[in-house]
C-alpha cells in the first residue's frame, strides 16, 4: 500500500482542466492588475494643481510629477496604442501557434515593463512609450483564450470557462486596495515592483504547467484526454469530420452580421468598463473627496460584484443550454440583454442622483455586477459560431473596444478639463448609459448562436445549434456526454 501511495501523481488529485482553470482565472487577475495599477498609483504621483509653488518643489524632489489633466490622461490612454496593434495578431497568432505562447509571452513581458515604469517615469515621454509598449505585450492575450477553450473545453462547458476571463474584474477590485495601501507604505514606486514581480512569477508557472491542448500535455491521464477529446469532436461535428480550413475565411467574417454583433456589442460594454476603470478613482478622489487608501478600496467593491454575476450567470447559462430548456441562441440574447440593459440603467440614476458617495458605490457596484453576465451572453457566443477562428474574432473585438478605451479617456479629459465637477461628469454618464443602451438592440438584432458556415469545410452541420448529444459509456449505460 505504501508503495502504490508513493506512486501517486498529483493528476490523481487534479486534472490538468483544473489546473488550466485556475491558472487561467490567476492569469486574467495578474492581467488586469498590470493595466490598473497605473490608474491608481497616477493619484499618488502627481502634484495637486492648487499646490503652492513651494509644495510643488518639495514634491518634485520626492519624485512627484507636475503634470496637467490632459498629461494623466495622456499616459493613461497611452496603454491603448500598443494594445489596439496586437489585438487580431494575437488572435490569429494562437489559432496558428497556440495560446500558451502567446498568453504567457504577453504577460512576462508586459510584466518585465512593468518594473521598470519607476526608471521610466522620470521623462513623460519615455512613460507614454513604456505603457504603450506594456499594452502591445497584454493587447494579444485576451484574443488568445478562446482557441485555447475550444480545444480544451467542450461546448455546453464553455460558458463557465469564459467566465475565467472576468477574473479580470477580482484582479482590479484586489489591485486598487493593495496598491493603495502599498503607496501609502512604501510610496508610488513599490506598486510597480510588486505587481511586476507576481507577473513574472505566474509567467514561470504558466509555461511548466500549461499546454495548448489535451494531446501535447505531458502529464494528463489517458481517461482525461479521450474525455475532452471525444466530447469536442461530438458536439462541433455532430459525429463527422470538422475539418479547420486551410485559410483564413476573412470575406465570410467580415460580411457575417453575427460576428458584427459580437464585435460591436462587445466595443460599447468595454468602452463603459474601461471608463469605469480608468477613471473611477480620479471621480472618487475630485467629486466624493475620498482620500487615496479609501479610494482604492471603495473603487475596487464593483469589480468584486462583476467577477460574482460572470461565474453565477455563466453556470445558469450552461445548465440551460445542457438541459435543453434554452437554445444556445435564446441564451446569449438573454443574458446580454441583461447584462448591457440594466447597466443601462444604472448609469442614468447615477447621472440624476449620484452626487452622494453611497447612491455612487451602489450604483457602480450594482452596474458592474449586473454586466458581469456577458460572459454568458455574447462574450462566449464567438466559440459557438465559429471555435475555429474565435482568436481572429475575438481579437476584431478586442481592437473596437480598445480604440473605444482609448476614446473614452479624450472624452473623459475633454469634458472635466476646466472643471472635474458632478455638473460635468454627468454628460459621461448619460453617454455610457447610451452606449450600453444600444448595445442592447443591436446584439438583440443579429446575435445568433448558430455554428456560421465558415467555421468548418464540413457542412453536414452548419447552421444547426450545439445540442447536448447521447453516448454509450461502457456499462451500457445511456448518459449526455457533457
């Protein structure tokens, strides 16, 4: 007994998808916590513009920046331009050579930048650089995760797993607390060596336990391979060949209106979430006068709320689709309608009545939560219509809602540029409130959750919608096989 104990594999305890679960919901936290941790560290390392001229050369001295709004804004929106570039390369880019490169190359690098943000800050025009430069490193890893789902994920699973990717929400709600209280430790500077530092850590992790699929990993246990192996091949071609195309379908893509709806949907929610993350801090600190240790906690309670409704919604989303009381398109339409419609809501109380600091954290909180259920609606339906190309898609995704982050710091900047005041934050809110309104009826119009045509040179089963399907097990039994 001692001898077969002694022989015992950690896959005997956990499967390599749990370990891929858990690395990809740490993976999506780390993530974020690189983008984010900018936003909250900019409070600290700025001069206040009513600083007298004598205060402003004793914090210059203590590595404090006299920057203007339009130059915070800039270093802000900066991230932008180096991700808006990687983002349909990144995608494609997985589909070709596989996820764990290019998601785990993207962190480390972004990750490697990161530390050296403190050097890099003594000149504004080498910061801008070095941001845009982190957001080239990180623009090609989001795109990168749907191909990796779709050869280890089978289909009435994959709404769960995409909710992963909302770990991205936990990794700002932790960020903004913990560099709060690092700045308030150590002063603005410890943020980027911390968060730098537990990148390059889970980089490591990440290429000695991950692997593009079931067949290439070295560890995973037969029974687990020809589970997930089988399951895919069942359900994506119905029992026949689903063949890859040799090229990349980009005419089929382009003009296909369900992919547009996911392209344009996903552009106005980010373009409210990115908003939101960017500039809910300096809200806080100008219009609710929170200092900076509560500003990050209180700015971090949202996230919180988004990350919940994505793993809540997602397993609701699952065990519909499985039961078979919802077909997969009525699900994505359902969930995104509630997703992007009730934020919509949210947003116009806030324009009316958010001048008070509790009606202003119920309603974000409430507005973050609320979106956190388009991991159940469009932002998995890109691996229902076509999991061959998800990366290429989800990447045309991923620029629109990036050129619309990089939009929404201009229009934040333009707007509270002589006067940060409720008065004036209200046009933005009004305009995200819109943004999500529209969202709403356009995914209503043309999201669809059928298999697109392009997707597969085997058309025995295109245009049909990803049923759960039966199979013999050994003991005869008859069961759903997902």
């Amino acid at each position: 007994m001692a001898t077969a104990t002694t022989r015992r594999r950690w896959s005997d305890f956990i499967t390599c998808r749990q370990v891929l679960n858990i690395m990809v919901i740490l993976g999506f936290m780390f993530n974020y916590m690189l983008r984010v941790n900018l936003t909250i560290a900019v409070v600290d390392m700025m001069i206040p513009t009513n600083a007298t001229e004598e205060t402003r050369v004793k914090l210059m001295e203590q590595n404090k920046f006299n920057w203007t709004t339009s130059q915070k804004n800039e270093v802000l929106g900066s991230f932008f331009w180096g991700y808006i570039l990687t983002e349909i390369p990144g995608g494609r880019m997985a589909e070709i050579v596989g996820a764990r490169k290019v998601f785990g190359g993207g962190m480390l690098l972004a990750s490697l930048l990161t530390i050296l943000t403190p050097v890099a800050s003594t000149n504004f025009y080498v910061l801008v650089v070095l941001r845009a430069l982190v957001g080239l490193a990180l623009g090609a890893t989001w795109p990168s995760m749907p191909p990796m789902a779709a050869k280890w994920i089978p289909p009435m699973e994959r709404s769960k797993f995409m909710a992963n990717m909302m770990a991205s929400a936990l990794g700002a709600a932790l960020t903004l607390p913990v560099c709060g209280f690092l700045i308030s430790l150590s002063g603005w500077e410890c943020v980027f060596y911390v968060t730098g530092a537990v990148g390059i850590v889970w980089s490591i992790l990440w290429f000695t336990l991950i692997y593009d699929s079931p067949s290439q990993h070295p560890r995973i246990t037969e029974v687990e391979k020809y589970e997930i192996e089988t399951k895919i091949a069942q359900m994506e071609g119905g029992g026949t060949k689903n063949a890859k195309p040799e090229k990349l379908p980009l005419k089929e893509i382009l003009t296909c209106a369900p992919v547009w709806a996911i392209i344009v949907t996903h552009g106005c929610s980010v373009f409210c979430y990115f908003t939101v993350v960017n500039q809910l801090p300096t809200y806080m600190k100008d219009v609710l006068q929170f200092n900076i240790k509560n500003n990050g906690l209180l700015s971090s309670l949202p996230y919180f709320g988004k990350y919940l409704m994505a793993v809540l919604a997602s397993y609701a989303a699952d065990k519909l689709r499985k039961s078979g009381r919802m077909s997969t398109t009525v699900t994505r339409k359902v969930f995104t309608t509630f997703a992007c419609s009730l934020p919509a809501i949210m947003m116009g109380i806030q324009a009316l009545w958010g001048k008070t600091s509790a009606i202003s954290v119920t309603v974000f909180t409430c507005a973050l939560f609320f979106n956190g259920a388009v991991t159940a609606g469009y932002l998995s339906n890109v691996l229902d219509i076509a999991p061959n190309f998800s990366g290429t898609i989800f990447g045309m995704a991923n620029t629109l809602s990036s050129i619309a982050g990089w939009v929404s710091t201009k229009v934040v900047a333009v707007i509270t540029e002589t006067e940060s005041t409720f008065r004036t934050w209200r046009y933005i809110f009004w305009i995200l409130a819109g943004a999500y309104a529209f969202a709403t009826v356009f995914y209503l119009v043309f999201g669809t959750g059928k298999l697109q045509k392009f997707n597969s040179v085997d058309t025995t089963v295109q245009g049909k919608e990803l049923q759960p399907l039966k199979t013999k097990y050994e003991n005869g039994k008859e069961a759903d096989i997902a």
